[in-house]
C-alpha cells in the first residue's frame, strides 16, 4: 500500500489556504479532490455521505478524542472508569431521549414563547444574546427542573470559558500548559460543582431525586448500581453548556431564513396559529403538528450545521473508501460538504423545506443528515434541540415578520471556528397584523 492509496489533496492547499476560507476551501476539495481528500499529510477529510457515515460508525477505527473545553476535574478516585463513563451516558440517555422530551413539552413551550413576547419591535437587535439566554434558561430547566435558576449564573460563565477556549490564537498550546483561558475555564468549572454538589446531597439525602435528567442520573441502575457522585459532577458542564450553545447557532441561521424567506415564514406561522393559547397546555401531539415548521428547521440544519465538522483520530491504519489511512492520523468529517452533494440532494444548495415532506405533508428523509452526527457519538440532546428550536421558530413566526438591516453587507460575519455561526446577527421584528 504505497502512496497511490493516498487521497488526493488540493494544488496550494494547507492549513494556511484553509485558514483564510474553511468553508470554501471544504466545498472545493469536494469538488476536486472526491468524497476523501487531503488537507496536509496525516490529516484527512471525509467530504461525501459514504465516508462521512463510516467514520462515525466506525468508532473503534475512529474513536472520537476527549473533550478538552471541560474534562474531569483532578480527584482522588482517579479518572472516569470506562464502566463509569458508559453508565453516566446511559444515565443522561434516560432523561434525553425522544420519549423523555416528548413527556416535557409542556416545560418547553413557555419559555419559547416568552422569548418571542419578550423581542422588542421596530428595532434592529442583536438577537444571538437574547437567544442564548432563553435556550439557557430553557436547557437548564430541562436539565435540573427547580434547581436551574441557582445554576444559571454558573452555567453562563462556562459558556464565556467555552469561547476563551476555542477564540482563535497565534499559538496552539499543548494541553498540560495552564493557559489564563484554561485557569478560567477550571475556575468556572469548579464554581459550577460547587454549586451542584449541594443540590445533588439534598436530593439524595431526601429520596427525592427529581423527574429531570439529574434525577435519572442520581437513580440507581439495575446493571451498573449507583452512579459515584463524582462521575454525575464531571459530566455536567460539559452537557450543561451543550444544551444551549448548540441551539443557539442553529437558531440564529434560522432566524436569518425567517427574514430572507418571507413565504416560508407565513406558512410556520399559519401552522403555528393551531397552538394552544396557554404555551404550558402544549404537549408532544402539538408539537408532531408542526410538520413544516419542523421541515424548515432541519433544511436549515442541512445547509448550516452548527457542527458543520467533527474530528476523529485514526490509533491503527485503516481504510476508508479505498484509501489508506494511516496510523495516527486526523480523519475530518465535513457534514456541510455531505449536505451540499448533489448526489443526495437536488438542488443542494437552495433552501427548501417541502424537501422534508412527503406528498402527503408528512416528515420524509430526502437525504443524508449529519446537523446532530451519526453513530456511537451521535448528539446526545438531539431531541431537545429540535423541540427547542421547532417551538422557538413556531413562536416567533407566529409573532413576528422579520427583516435584515437596509444595506449592501449582512449585519453579521460567517465563524467556523468550533461551529458555524451568524456573530453579530441583527434582525428587526414588526408584528403581524
């Protein structure tokens, strides 16, 4: 296996070419390199459906690396066991799936609207802030129920430390070396368990653990037992601030389509006009009602993933569409290339839900979907962030008309750092007649 079983890479590619564009430089190694292309020697890109999937199926020949914005705190115990970290996200699962949050529509739906009540008309406002809030405000409450306002405050100072940690530097520090932006991200982390840990003693100590996710992680499970109460700290953060951080890119990209597609938005807001007056009286079957709106959601997370690219590690050679990969190489998996390819999608680059239903109006899968991953490491919250962002987008159509700023230039810049955002995003809202 020599060199010709080496993916092709770019003329005057390199990290500094994919520095200055990474998103145009993505869709054109597609273009010209194939599904599998090489950005530098021992780093790769999965641009097509078939490898994209493969890699993250795959998850022993392409194990996805620890985090390192919040990993465990030192403790006496020593790291997480393998056992620890299985029943942990079994734990999570429990409060995360598709029935669970089917089961809390009802806590959901205020808080979107409430957001939407609460957008000031006739002005143009910054809206990725607000947004955040809400979707803390919501993630949190989903997560620890009537504990969530004590750990509202914690959890935005972990989002800051998350941007300290991924803003872009001269320098990439190996990650031994304390950083001021990871002294501060272990300072909010300790603060936050600190705040937790009281929380999780009072539960335990009373037997009343609690409907919400903590609660399905305190409760003993017939195959591991209890879950130590270091490991539920350790997971938190991390969870904590993906409830809301994901969203919120998503949501601003929608929110963006809402006012470039006024049609689109006329019809979520019809659809939206069958919810129930009272947003607490909202359930699941209400929620499944929203076909459209729902349709909208996900054609805008094929166009714009928030994680639009996710990074494996190769510990042994491999193969991956008849290509070598070698040991300890980086596999890049490009979700935005996946979604733009003609072969699964036609027309890929414009925007159009009805692509998401069927003729009969009901949910289809035109395509290859990889906005929440795929595999052993798919999103956890996948089903919280559609019911989040399905009832905030219901909301606010239902409201609002929105529009972009007057001008020749977007009132907002394009990051692909860490995620694929719309920073400094201002929209006007005027209310519907």
């Amino acid at each position: 296996m020599g060199r010709r079983n080496e993916p092709p890479r770019l003329p005057e590619g390199g990290f500094a070419a994919w520095s200055r564009d990474r998103l145009a430089m993505a869709r054109r190694g597609a273009e010209e390199c194939g599904d599998v292309w090489q950005l530098e020697p021992g780093v790769y890109v999965a641009a097509a459906a078939g490898p994209c999937e493969a890699v993250l199926h795959r998850a022993q020949d392409f194990p996805k690396a620890p985090s390192p914005l919040f990993p465990p705190l030192k403790r006496s115990s020593g790291a997480p066991t393998p056992e620890e970290r299985a029943h942990a996200h079994a734990a999570r699962m429990r409060g995360l799936r598709a029935q669970a949050v089917a089961a809390r529509i009802g806590e959901i739906a205020p808080r979107t609207a409430r957001f939407a009540d609460q957008w000031p008309t006739d002005q143009d406002v910054e809206i990725l802030p607000p947004v955040r809030h809400a979707l803390a405000g919501i993630g949190l409450s989903y997560l620890f129920s009537e504990d969530a306002p004590a750990l509202l405050p914690y959890a935005s100072q972990l989002f800051l430390a998350r941007e300290a940690l991924v803003r872009p530097s001269r320098w990439e520090w190996p990650r031994w070396i304390p950083t001021p932006a990871r002294r501060f991200r272990t300072r909010q982390q300790v603060a936050f368990t600190d705040a937790l840990r009281p929380i999780v003693h009072r539960r335990r100590s009373s037997g009343r653990l609690g409907d919400d996710m903590l609660g399905q992680m305190l409760r003993p499970s017939p195959h591991y037992g209890l879950l130590p109460e270091a490991a539920v700290l350790d997971t938190l953060p991390g969870i904590t601030v993906a409830t809301f951080e994901t969203p919120s890119r998503a949501a601003g990209w929608i929110l963006l389509h809402l006012a470039r597609h006024p049609r689109a938005a006329d019809r979520v807001a019809a659809e939206a006009a069958s919810l129930p007056a009272d947003p607490a009286a909202t359930t699941s079957t209400h929620l499944g009602s929203l076909r459209y709106t729902q349709a909208l959601v996900s054609e805008v997370l094929r166009l714009y993933p928030p994680s639009w690219l996710l990074t494996r590690r190769a510990p042994r050679q491999t193969q991956l569409a008849d290509y070598t990969i070698d040991a300890g190489s980086t596999v890049l998996v490009c979700p935005y290339t996946a979604h733009r390819d003609a072969r699964e999608y036609s027309e890929p680059d414009r925007f159009q839900p009805e692509r998401w239903l069927d003729d009969s109006g009901s949910p289809a899968k035109p395509g290859v979907f990889l906005s929440f991953g795929t595999g052993p490491h798919g999103c956890e919250g996948a089903a919280l962030a559609m019911a989040m962002l399905t009832l905030l987008t219901a909301q606010t159509a239902r409201r609002y008309q929105l529009s972009e700023p007057p001008g020749p230039e977007p009132s907002y810049q394009v990051t692909t750092l860490e995620g694929l955002a719309t920073v400094g995003l201002r929209l006007r809202a005027t209310l519907r007649d």
